[in-house]
C-alpha cells in the first residue's frame, strides 16, 4: 500500500506550497532552517521504503487500521440515502489524529530530534502526539488553552498519563489559535533540537501537505471498502467537519480529482454564523495570515484576528487549511455550517438511533444531512473523525 504516490492538481500544492492561491511558508527568521530542512526532505523521506515499512505497520498493529466502512441503516432509511460511516473514532486514542502523529514521530527520528511540542484544541490530537512519544520515548510538551483545559479534563488526565507536559495558554480566548501561537513561540525559541507536530492542515509548507499526506490513508481505505461493498470505488458524496481540517483532507483526498464525488465541508456556526460567536470561516473570513500560512481567516478589516466561538474545542479556530480555502473558492467542495444547538441535538440523535456516540466536532457534519435533498441512489460517506467520551462532561449539561 502506498499512500503517497499522488500526482493530481487538487491533491498536490506548488513546490513552494500553495493551493491556488493559498499556503506558503510566512514564518520567522529563527524558524526558516527548520522548515526548510522539512521541506526539503519530507517527501523524499515519506518515500523512503524502510519508513513506509515502519508506516504501515503502526497503522495497522498500533493504530488499528483498517478502520471500518459502517453501513447505518437505521440513518439511511430516515435520511432517504445509503449513509456509511468512516470509524476513525475506532482508531487508537480515540480519533483519527493518531494517522499524523504517527507518521511525524517517525519523520522527526529521522531528522535527528529529541523533543516534540504541539498544539491541541479539543485534546485529541495532544492525546495522539503524547501516545507517539511514549511509544519511542521522546520528550513531549503540548500546548492547550487554558478554556480548553477546563472543557476537555479527561484528555488532560491522559495526556499527563501518558508522560507529555501540558502547559496552558492564557492570552486571547485561552483556545485553540492562542495555543498554536504558544507553540510556535516555543519552536523558535529552541529550532534545532525540536520537531513541531502540527496537528491540522495548517501552518507553514509543507505542513499542510505532509499532514494530509498522511491522513489520506481514510480516503484510500474508503475506496477499497466501497469497492467491496457496492462494487464501485466512488460515493456520490463526502462529508466531514472541518476546522483547520485534517480529518477532511484525509476523507476527501483521493477523491478530490474524481468530479462525480461531491466534497462537503460543514464547519461550526456557533451560536449562528452572523451572531458574532461563531467560527465559520468560510463565510465570514477573508484572504490573510495565520499561523504561517496564507488562508481564508476570520480577522478586522485592518487583519487583527476575530475570536472565534464554538461549542467544539476542535472546531474553534478562525481560519482554515489552505487546501479548503483553495476547495471553497474553486468551488470543488460544499462549504456549510452547523450551529451548536444543531451539533449537540446531531450527537444526541446518532447516539439514539445507531449506537454510537460521536466527538461534538464529527456531529456538526451529521446535522447536515437532513438539509442536503439526498436521493435514494446517492451513497454518502461521513467521515466519523472522533467519539464522545471526550464531550461527555459538555453533553451531560444537556441530558
């Protein structure tokens, strides 16, 4: 299996990391070796035979991939369309981040570094980055807003368990973009010895790249599961959440130059998109500077950065990967958007009608569903990025 033998316009950014007119590499002096060392031999390295060895074996033997194509009937037969569902929550820690993470820790051994720092909004991803420490014992410091803290105890208490140092951040809206800026600080302050595992399709070339690079191993699984399921490779629709958006590229990526499958993003409304507490990117952003890439962001018109809201710890960031920037003004993908009332009633009926109990950041793409006039030949695969055990501190204030 080879996840990166890709060479398609949608799929691919310029050798200087754009997608169409969004990515690049805008980023401090101290940190231009670092990326640059990245940037020049991430590829070569992801295709090295031996690293894909060691790849694919934590997938499947750690990570526990393949994840399962879940046909729900109960959901198709209310939604008028055959509705299967991408289990990434069945992944190892719980969410599909650990895909990345995996694949960096390997890359950061091979680049010579000793310790690792990453971001995390709702905590899954600094669960995964704490977990790949462990398991080839680097030191590892993860930065959380401290709201986040509060809100996502539980992943907290396992990310201490694991052995990462958990720092809060305490600037801004103490959230995901203010931990994010906390962690770049920490990369420039010591570039040589550290490797930044960027958790989203986010950041500096070639991070948005490399991490959905590695997430396209969802996208790649779905098509052999479809296959064999339905005979054919192609749903008519993809569908997933979307903050800075990892588990979207991951689902969307080998479809994204197959014109039949339609791509849709669905990010978080908050209390409404025009309500002032939201997150909707798409809608509400315009074309800027974010965490060292160019994006679509919400920010004033003289580009100080607007603070998002939503109910997801996961989804509250204003801006947005570059390639989904590049997908919403190409009008390759759907861009929607879920409030908080609608993601938390989403988790609650899913949890009801199939069992499972979905991460708030997956529900907001479930609530779409009823309002995209499915057909009954229409085949939709959501892709099921994370569970609730994390959310159900937040869901028990509904029940």
């Amino acid at each position: 299996m080879n996840l990166f033998n890709v060479d398609e316009n949608y799929q691919n950014p310029t050798i200087e990391g754009y997608y169409g007119d969004f990515g690049g590499a805008y980023i401090p002096e101290m940190l231009y070796s670092n990326v640059e060392t990245l940037k020049k031999q991430y590829l070569q390295i992801m295709y090295d035979p031996i690293f894909q060895a060691e790849f694919q074996y934590l997938l499947k033997d750690y990570v526990g991939r393949p994840t399962p194509l879940f046909l729900a009937e109960r959901l198709s037969k209310e939604i008028g369309a055959t509705i299967y569902l991408k289990r990434e929550d069945l992944c190892h820690t719980g969410a599909h981040k650990i895909n990345n993470t995996v694949g960096q820790i390997i890359l950061a051994q091979r680049l010579g570094k000793k310790k690792i720092i990453a971001e995390t909004g709702a905590g899954q991803h600094g669960v995964a980055t704490a977990t790949v420490c462990a398991l080839k014992g680097m030191e590892c410091v993860i930065y959380m807003g401290e709201k986040d803290i509060e809100r996502q105890a539980p992943n907290v208490a396992r990310m201490k368990m694991l052995g990462a140092t958990v720092i809060p951040a305490k600037s801004g809206s103490k959230t995901l973009k203010d931990a994010t800026n906390e962690a770049i600080r920490a990369w420039i302050n010591e570039p040589n010895e550290t490797h930044y595992i960027i958790g989203s399709v986010v950041g500096p070339h070639p991070y948005p790249d490399m991490v959905a690079r590695f997430q396209s191993v969802i996208s790649e699984e779905i098509r052999k599961q479809l296959k064999d399921k339905t005979g054919s490779e192609l749903p008519t629709h993809v569908l997933a959440c979307v903050g800075g958006g990892s588990n979207a590229a991951g689902a969307f990526y080998h479809f994204l130059n197959e014109p039949t499958v339609q791509i849709v993003a669905v990010e978080a409304a908050g209390h409404g998109v025009h309500s002032g507490l939201s997150a909707a990117t798409t809608q509400l952003g315009t074309p800027g500077i974010l965490h060292g890439s160019k994006s679509i962001v919400m920010q004033t018109s003289d580009g100080q950065v607007v603070e998002p809201h939503s109910i997801s710890a996961g989804l509250d960031y204003p801006g947005i990967g570059p390639l989904h920037a590049f997908l919403y003004e190409s009008k390759r993908g759907i861009f929607l958007s879920a409030t908080d009332e609608e993601a938390l009633a989403s988790a609650f009926h899913l949890s009801k009608i199939e069992g499972i109990i979905p991460a708030l950041e997956t529900a907001h793409a479930f609530s779409v569903l009823p309002k995209m006039n499915l057909k009954a030949s229409d085949v939709v695969v959501v892709c099921l990025s994370g569970r609730g055990d994390k959310d159900l501190a937040t869901y028990m204030e509904y029940l």
